[in-house]
C-alpha cells in the first residue's frame, strides 16, 4: 500500500477522492495491525502532502501511535523521510512521541548520510522544535564526518544554514573549521545555486550575530564562495540579492568590485522589468555627469510621484511596492557596510552612524564612501518611488551619500 502511494506522488498522479481516502485508511488500518516496516509507515506519512492530500489529524496520530513502537528499527533514511511528511503536513507531534524520537533517532546520527542528517535538523526546525542538547551535540559529531566526507552539497549547506540560525547555539571552533574547507572545495560549489548561497551567507550572518567574537569567514573560503556566487548573480531575484548583500555586510565581508557591479546590474535589471526604474538611466550607470547634474531634479520630482503612485496602485501593486522597498532597503543596509569597510581603519563607523567623511574613503574597497548613488543613480530613483514615507526615503539616501 504504501509503496503505491509512493509511486503515485512520483508520477505526480492524483488519485479521485474517493479512491485516496479509501487507500489512506487501508495504511491507517495496516499501520495498527503491525503490518508495515518502518520504511512502509515513513511512506505513508510522506506521501500524502505529495499528492496534494490533507487528512485528518486523527489519522496522522494513528499513524505516529503505531509508528512509536517502530522508531528503534528506523534507519535516518526513514526517519528523516517520516518528519518531512509531517513538515509537510503541518503536524506537530506530542511531547511524549517527541521524547521517544529524540531519543531513538540521536543513536542513528553516527550512521546516517550528509542529506538525512541536514533533513532531520530541517524538519525539526520547520515544526518549531528545539532540539535537546545531547542530541544536538551527536549531530555535531555526525556532521563533521559527514561535511569531511563530502556528503553535504551546496543545497544542503543552504538548508543547514536556514536551520542552524533558528537555533540559539554556539557552534564550536573545530565544527566551522571543518565546514570552511569543506563547503568551499570545488565539489561543493559545483552545484551552488543562488536560493542555496543566499541560504548560507544569510545564515552565517545571523549565528555570527549571536558571538561576542563574531564569524568572520576566512579569505579562503570568501575568495571560493564569491567566486562562484558571481556567476549565479545574473540568475538572481530580488530576494537573493537583497539577502547576499545584507549578510555580506553583516559579515563584513568586503565585496570585490565584479562582484558588485554584477549584482547591481542584476537589480538595474529586475527593476526595470517592473517598471521601477528606467532602463535608459540603468544603462546610463555612472557614465556621464549629467546624471549627477539630474538628480536634484529627479529628486523633487521623485518625492511627490511616488506619492501620487502608491496612491493610485491597486491594493495588490500597492504591496508589491511594499515588498520591493523591505528589498530595497537591504540592499542599502548591505551598500552601507560595504561603504564602511572601504574605510580606512582609522575612518571606521559605527553602523547606523550616518555621518561619514567622504574624503576618508579612497579605493581601499570596491565601494567609496559616496560612490554609491552616482555610481548608480537610479537606486535613488527606485527608492523614492517604492517607499511610501518620502522622508524615511531620503533619509536612508542621505544616509548612503555620506549625508547628516
């Protein structure tokens, strides 16, 4: 039975009503005669939420009921398989079925793959668990032999990331030192893509938050990941951008110049598409001072517009804007930094310090001080007619321009 449900959700094949519920409640009545194994019982969890259905929590606890007395048979790739049907299902097991699966899954942790070890945190963390700290301390264990060998990807990575900064620990010298040199080795990167790299900076930014110390990543490992993040840049949407420039800045992680200019070129783009901003001044960029000697003019204009644009959107534009300005303003927070790390060390900010000596900046980094909104000049644009507040607008422009 389960292995028919399996092959349905491959074939992405779903079944009439009728003939669905009377399959789910045949596993339901072989889960409580002890007729299933345990790979049997992990399909019939999962494949529900594959083929689109949504039973009844009843039935879910039947199965989790029979499938308690099973959990020392569980192999982790069946465990893990189990947890991401209950993700999907949105089912939150109780404190009591809980403690059994800790405690029976964290003696398979030594033995279990790369990929099942990234799904059992992920799954645990998608149904809003913590786990106990023994358990977390074999899954350390079992991570560092995993990431040695090779058995994480860069999906994977991603994944842990998304996972790990949900979690308030602290994770211990040794454990990074072996994921620096593994996730930047070119078999790991082979397959990066821009949700997985977004996933990783994004979530190193949020545990280094967490240290005293902070994390900042070796050169090594920032040389590979921006090496093969820059080739992603031209496939990117607006949240990958957003967050790669947030966390970089958060890192200080000192973007190269190829990097940045292709990710800004990237959000030119994706703008203009929406219509933001025009695609004759993104192609412009900083070519000429006529740019410069527009933008006080487009910066009256700009103000009232986007006033009189929010308010004649529909309700649907109107939060399509709203969105694009919580972008944007990631993208700012993430110029800023990289501005303040262009610094010499002397001439440092603290961040949120919206005095800045432009005179200090020179070409110690790939963004100046005030080079940023010349360099680009529609960003300003784009700002102004996303923000709904005009005032808040121009005070993160002034901002980034080295203003008071």
């Amino acid at each position: 039975m389960p292995p028919l449900l399996w092959a349905l959700a491959r074939l992405r094949y779903r079944p009439q009503l009728r003939v669905a519920q009377a399959l789910l409640l045949r596993g339901q009545a072989l889960a409580a005669a002890g007729q299933l194994s345990p790979q049997g019982l992990a399909l019939l969890l999962w494949a529900p939420a594959a083929l689109g259905l949504a039973p009844r929590s009843g039935w879910v606890d039947a199965l989790l009921a029979a499938a308690c007395g099973y959990l020392p048979l569980f192999r982790a790739r069946e465990a893990s398989a189990l947890l991401v049907g209950l993700v999907r299902l949105g089912h939150i097991p109780g404190e009591a079925w809980l403690r059994e699966w800790w405690q029976h899954t964290a003696g398979m942790l030594p033995y279990a793959h790369g990929r099942q070890l990234v799904l059992l945190l992920w799954g645990a963390v998608q149904l809003g668990q913590a786990p106990p700290a023994s358990w977390m301390h074999a899954w350390q264990a079992a991570t560092v032999r995993a990431m040695a060998a090779g058995q994480v990807s860069s999906q994977g990575y991603g994944i842990m990331w998304a996972a790990l900064q949900q979690l308030e620990l602290e994770l211990p010298p040794a454990w990074l030192g072996v994921y620096w040199r593994a996730s930047s080795s070119p078999a790991a990167l082979a397959g990066l893509d821009c949700l997985a790299a977004e996933r990783s900076l994004a979530g190193l930014a949020a545990v280094a938050g967490r240290l005293p110390q902070g994390l900042a990543p070796p050169r090594q490992w920032a040389a590979a990941f921006l090496a093969a993040s820059l080739q992603l840049l031209p496939r990117a949407n607006m949240d990958n951008l957003a967050g790669l420039l947030a966390a970089a800045g958060q890192l200080q992680l000192a973007l190269p110049q190829p990097w940045l200019a292709a990710a800004m070129a990237r959000l030119a783009e994706l703008l203009a598409a929406q219509g933001i901003v025009s695609t004759c001044r993104t192609a412009a960029g900083s070519s000429s001072s006529s740019n410069n000697s527009d933008s006080s003019s487009l910066r009256s204009r700009g103000q009232s517009a986007g006033v009189r644009a929010h308010l004649s959107l529909s309700l649907a534009a109107r939060l399509q804007r709203r969105r694009l300005a919580v972008q944007l303003a990631r993208v700012l927070v993430g110029l800023r930094a990289q501005q303040m790390l262009a610094s010499p060390p002397g001439r440092r900010v603290r961040q949120g310090d919206a005095a800045m000596d432009a005179a200090s900046a020179g070409s110690r980094g790939a963004l100046g001080v005030a080079d940023a909104l010349s360099t680009w000049p529609w960003l300003a644009d784009a700002v102004r007619v996303t923000w709904p507040d005009s005032r808040a607008a121009e005070q993160a422009l002034r901002a980034l321009s080295g203003g008071s």
